[in-house]
C-alpha cells in the first residue's frame, strides 16, 4: 500500500513552484544580531522586515541583564510554571507587567501564540462566543479553535458588521470578542471606542492583543487599551515579548480572578515550559527603559512618519495604516515576489505576504520601522523600492504562483 502519509505531504508543492522560479523569500539565515544593518551571506543588508520596533535587542542594558540572569539562574527551568518552572523573576514580572497595563495581575507564557492559544481554549464554554475579526493574527483563530465555544467573524474592522452579528447571539450567552489591537499585515488600529459602546449594548466582554502595540502606542507604549483611555473596558490584555521588548514570551493581564483561573486551567501553560531566565531578565530590562526613556518610541514614531511620507510621495498604497507597519500593496504574488528579491539582492530586507495569507489581490510588501533607523537608511530603502517597482512594472509578470 505504500505510505500514504508520506504521499499526502509529498503532494505539497507550493514551496517548490516559488523555489523553482528562483523567488523563495522565506527562512533566510542571517548572521548578526536583530539591527537595521544584518548580514545575510556575508554582505550587509539593510532590514526593514523587524519586528524589534524599539530596536532594543541589542541595548547593552538587556543584554547585560540577560548575560546577569543565566549566570545566576543557568539557561532554563526545566519544568512549568504549575510546577517548578517558576523563579521569583517571573512573579516580579508579572506584577510589573500587571501595573504597566493597568490591570490587576498578569501571567507569563512562554511565547505570545502559547498566551492566545491558552486563554483562549479555555476562558469561554460550549454553550458561550467568541467573536473574532477576520484578519485576526493566526494564534487567535487557533486558540479559537481548540475551544468549546462557537466561533463568529465579522469583516475586518468593521464595528457595524460586529453590532449585527452580536445582535443575533443569545442574550444570556458569554460572548468574548477577541482583536489584534494593531493588526500585524495591516497596520490600522482596532476602532476601540466604538467596540467598547457595542460591547457594553450586548453585554459582551473584549479581550486585545497588543502584540505589535506595546512599545508602540499609549502611555510609556503600554498598549491599545492606554492609547484609547479605555484600560477598564477591556477584560483581557494579551502581549508578547519578541517584538518591543526584545525577547521571548508572553502574557495576560486582566483582574485578580480571571488570572488565578487562567493559571489552573490554560493548558498551554500549565504544560509547556517556562520563560527562560534570560528571557524574563531581557524583558525587565527593556520594560525599565520604556518607562525611563520616552525617546525610543519617539523616534520610533519620527521615523515611521518620515517612511510613510516618502513612500506615499513616491506613489505607494499603503492602505489605512497608522503604524510603524507599512504595508505596500502590490495586489499580485508574482511582482510581490519579483520586487521581494530585486530587494534583497540590492540590500533591503523586507517581507512579502502574498495568498493564502491575504487574497492574492491584497498582495504587499510589509515594511516594518525601528526606533533605530536613520533619515538616511529609510531615504535609501525607500528609493531602492521604487527603483524595483518600476523594473518590475517595466516588463510583464503574469504567470500566477
């Protein structure tokens, strides 16, 4: 008979067709640290496809911090934080994470999708909702999924859409509706205050994830929920620590209760690792120097209206961002790919989000700022963009990968 599993995967050619046209833009090893300059290869590449929106990861004061936490702690805890995976940083942490957001206690995960996944697979019922925007991040749709709960979308961002289809669930029902704060391709921000006003008309709680929002916005970049004011009507905060904070990890942050239940029945806590030590410290550190030095997110910010200004000014659609994410539309795989690797070969690392992520006439470039850019670096990527644009607009790229 064969191996059927092996047959079925062997079906598998999507990686193949883009590999066989020379275009694959994915899993490209570099050799540096996580900068605005890395090395891919041996030759310098400027990077404009980071998640480090602060460029923290290599300030000294967390690099220290972390170098300080394995000599003390060793590498990691060999257990879970139910058992004996906690150490008395994670708990400082998670009390400083808690006042940071604004909410009464907060618990760690060992990476951001680990915290969607568990708090969501578990915090609603079989007979409850969860109600998701439908360009949610993928960790929400999965934890979504392992739950017991129906599952309603409604159109991207659009709070008429949420109003009726909350209208139609059962009044006496939970209803949960889960949001990217600022969403991860897009860059637009969750219309928050008109969410929070449906949510009280149908008695419906909200839970945020500001993944791609601490560091970024409100007060000291403490999320969403501080950028609106609206800390109190948000029931769950969730964030991860591999983007701002220049780490690993995650969390939620909500009341004193919904932690305590979290803790005992997240699965994806109570049976995966814990944060490493080094880890917990790099993110101590980076939390201290949000709230200490105002400047990062500044130029985060100085560097993210320069960007936009100069690709708009050179013809860009971005799209409705207002983020240090900037999405460039392309609307076809192929040129997505083509103007990917012209990039690359001329020095620019950015990343192509092509179907099935997006409809293949939502293709884009995403083009991501950090606080450590300079004028001058964002002048030559911006121009080297345009200058792939138009090679690739000069000549036909019909075939469909």
């Amino acid at each position: 008979m064969g191996n059927k599993l092996h047959a079925r995967v062997s079906e598998f050619r999507d990686s193949k067709v883009i590999k066989e046209k020379g275009l694959y833009p994915y899993f490209r090893p570099i050799e540096s640290g996580q900068d605005t300059e890395v090395f891919i290869h041996g030759k310098k590449v400027l990077m404009f496809g980071s998640n480090s929106y602060l460029g923290l990861t290599n300030h000294p004061k967390v690099i220290e911090a972390a170098r300080e936490a394995i000599t003390k702690y060793g590498t990691g805890c060999a257990g879970s934080r139910f058992l004996n995976g906690t150490l008395d940083i994670h708990e400082e942490l998670e009390e400083k994470l808690a006042a940071y957001t604004g909410k009464e206690a907060s618990v760690l995960f060992s990476t951001g999708f680990q915290a969607n996944l568990g708090a969501l697979s578990c915090i609603t019922g079989r007979n409850d909702y969860l109600i998701l925007d439908d360009a949610n991040h993928a960790s929400i749709i999965d934890g979504s999924r392992l739950s017991f709960s129906k599952v309603v979308k409604y159109n991207h961002n659009n709070m008429a859409d949420l109003r009726n289809k909350l209208r139609n669930l059962p009044e006496d029902a939970i209803k949960l509706i889960a949001t990217d704060g600022i969403f991860s391709m897009e860059g637009d921000i969750v219309k928050l205050p008109e969410m929070a006003e449906i949510a009280d008309e149908f008695g419906a709680s909200i839970m945020v994830d500001d993944a791609h929002s601490l560091g970024v916005i409100g007060t000291n970049g403490a999320g969403t929920a501080s950028h609106f004011g609206l800390t109190d009507k948000v029931d769950l905060i969730m964030g991860t620590f591999s983007k701002s904070f220049a780490s690993l990890g995650g969390f939620i942050a909500a009341d004193a209760e919904t932690i305590e239940f979290l803790k005992h029945r997240a699965r994806a806590l109570m049976f995966s690792a814990s944060m490493t030590p080094s880890s917990v410290a790099s993110v101590l550190a980076c939390l201290e120097i949000v709230q200490n030095e105002p400047e990062h997110i500044e130029k985060l910010w100085a560097n993210t209206d320069y960007a936009k200004k100069l690709l708009l000014e050179s013809g860009f659609d971005l799209g409705r961002t207002e983020s240090p994410i900037l999405p460039i539309y392309i609307r076809d795989n192929e040129k997505t790919f083509h103007i990917t690797k012209l990039l690359h070969e001329d020095g620019v690392f950015v990343n192509p989000v092509v179907s099935p992520a997006v409809h293949t006439t939502e293709s884009l470039i995403r083009f991501s700022l950090m606080a450590t850019h300079t004028f001058e670096q964002i002048e030559e990527a911006v121009d080297k963009m345009s200058k792939a644009y138009k090679q690739i607009y000069s000549y036909p790229v019909t075939e469909s990968v």
